[in-house]
C-alpha cells in the first residue's frame, strides 16, 4: 500500500504499544512492545522492503531518525557495530522503546505491485506425500482465503515450540484457500525430523503467517525470464510459471531445475506437459552426479552452454548459495544487466555469524 496514511493497532499480544511513523509515506501504524517494526507495517498493509525475516539477509535496514529499539536478536555480522550506532536497524528483528520515526534504506516508491497483508491463518494439512529423495509435498487447506503474491512464501509454526521454518508456496497464487510446499529434510532439523518427516500426518492443524517476500515476477515485463533452481528452490518457481503462464507476464520463459540423480527431480511430468502445451515455456532439468538422456553437469553451467548471450533477458535464482553465487556469476558472464538478476537463497539461523 502507497499514498496513504494507516493507523491500525497490532492484531497480537498487548494492543497499547508505540507509534511508529514511516516518514516517506507519512504513514503511521502502533507496534507492541515485543513486535518487530516489519511485523507492525505488513499487518497494517503498509509493504516494507524485506527477504528473509530471520535478520539473516539484511534487506529490511532502516534508519530510525526518531526514537530508540531494541535490536533483539540482531546479528552484529547482518547489522554491524558502526550500522547501530548510526541509528540503522533490521526492521524484521527491532521492536519500539518509544514512539518512533524511520526511513527504510531500500526504495519504498509505489512499484505497481499490489502487496497483501500480513495474517496469521490456521490450516488443515490435506496432502503430505514424498515426491523426491528426503523431499515432501505439503498441501495444507486454510480455514480462510490468504492472498499472496508468486514466489513469496510463509511461516509455520513447530508445534509445543515458538520455532518458525519458512517455505515458499508453490501453487497458484490464484488459488487463496491453500498453499502447497515443498520441504527437504534437514538432519535433526526442529520443523523436518523433528516434525514434518516424523508424525505430520493429513488432518493435522498448522499454524500459518504469511505472506512474506518480494521474490517473484510481480507484473508483465518485456523481458524473458530464466528460472534456475536448486533442489526445492523449485517451490517459488512452480508458483512464478504458474502466474507467469496464466497472467502472460513474460514473452518467454526457461526453467531450469538441478538435482544431483534422477531421484531429486520431482513434478517432471507437470512441467513437461508445461512444456508441450505452451510454445513460450521450455523446461531443462540438469542432473549433476548421473548420465542420462538429459542435460548433465551443474545447472548453473547448462545455462551457460545453452546461451551465447544473456543481454536483455531477466534472471531468477533459488536455492542453496553456492548455486546462487554461480547462477549470478553465469549471469554476469553473458550479459545479463544486474537490475534483472534476482535471487531467492535459502537461509536459517545456522547461516547467522556472530562476532
């Protein structure tokens, strides 16, 4: 939302808190004293520039030009020593000491996108079936509609703790009454071997917030678009084809998929069909450690060697960091302008460095 002036009180906790005025757009919302500054905005539909919500990318810094926060659990190595004492803050992990007036560091200016607000939604699981190696397919139906936008993605909640895992949705964001998810199994991970791939089963209750990010192809463009994804970065690009497909937002469109075998690919038919049906689409899974009829070697470089030049397109990368870094380097290396290079990297509170 842009424009306009939003006074709302925080839909959780305590509704006494702190003013918090955003000075760009003269808007104005009340956050709880343990509510985070970014929290506070997105509930009262004013979008924030934000990524991870974990304080681990750094995308939601701002400046607090009035008043003072508490940083919380603010990494000194996202939100340096010399950040904090020029009044910079993570909007994601601050909370309000007193009343206060910010500035995000990243443009705020109305960018065509309509944005939803941020809810907290229950759900019913409705689907949970493995469909690649240590990889699940979640469907959880919402017991109330939840708009989102194609590549962003939600929090759960692990159930008897107050840990909080995120996962894009991978469905259609025409399709508001569910979110599909693909989740990986991290070893002795709270939200996987603790719970999803230990006793999840169909007709369990889930606790949802969301929708987060800004990941995603959020209006038509002139460009063609590459998608690069890694193991289940394929989630918010299953939910970009989609709306890219069914909205025309791009002239043509590659999806390009790596796993290591046979076995970490998943959804081949539906995207081969994809694939066949629609003459803008083209779908190229790349297997890193097994020869077969396909495209070999990392998937990274399939791109590499399918493409004189990158000059004029658009890029999307998802998944682990290392492919990322390389998908942005391949990128580079054929041309492509860096404003048209987007990334979504998997992060958790393990990839926070603490001095």
């Amino acid at each position: 939302m842009t424009g306009q002036t939003a006074t709302t009180r925080t839909e959780i906790g305590d509704p006494v808190g702190h003013r918090v005025r955003l000075k760009t757009m003269e808007t104005e919302t009340i956050c709880g004293e343990d509510q985070s500054v970014l929290d506070a905005f997105l509930r009262a539909n004013t979008w924030l520039p934000h990524g991870c919500s974990q304080g681990t990318c750094g995308s939601c810094k701002l400046k607090v030009i009035d008043g003072t926060v508490d940083h919380r659990a603010s990494s000194e190595f996202i939100l340096t020593a010399p950040e904090r004492e020029e009044g910079i803050a993570l909007a994601c992990q601050a909370t309000p000491c007193a009343d206060l007036l910010v500035e995000p560091l990243a443009d705020i200016a109305d960018d065509g996108i309509v944005h939803h607000p941020l809810r907290d939604v229950l759900g019913t699981v409705s689907v949970l079936e493995d469909i690649a190696r240590e990889t699940r397919r979640l469907v959880i139906d919402l017991d109330e509609l939840m708009p989102f936008n194609a590549g962003q993605y939600v929090e759960l909640l692990v159930p008897g703790t107050e840990i909080r895992r995120q996962y894009s949705m991978a469905n259609s964001p025409a399709e508001t009454g569910a979110i599909e998810l693909h989740i990986r199994r991290t070893e002795a991970g709270a939200a996987t071997d603790g719970w999803i791939f230990a006793h999840m089963a169909v007709g369990d209750r889930v606790e949802i917030r969301g929708p987060y990010g800004t990941f995603g192809i959020g209006k038509p463009q002139e460009e063609a678009a590459i998608l690069v994804a890694g193991g289940t970065g394929l989630a918010p690009m299953k939910s970009i084809v989609h709306a890219a497909l069914a909205e025309d937002l791009v002239p043509e469109l590659w999806l390009y998929h790596g796993g290591r075998t046979e076995q970490d690919l998943y959804d081949v038919e539906f995207f081969t069909d994809l694939d066949t049906r629609y003459e803008q689409f083209h779908y190229r899974p790349v297997l890193s450690e097994q020869n077969w009829d396909g495209a070999n070697g990392m998937v990274t470089d399939a791109v590499l060697n399918d493409f004189d030049t990158l000059k004029g397109l658009s890029g999307y990368l998802c998944g682990p960091p290392a492919m990322v870094d390389a998908g942005r380097k391949v990128f580079k290396r054929r041309r492509m302008a860096p404003r048209l290079i987007h990334q979504e990297e998997f992060t958790d509170a393990s990839d926070v460095k603490v001095s």
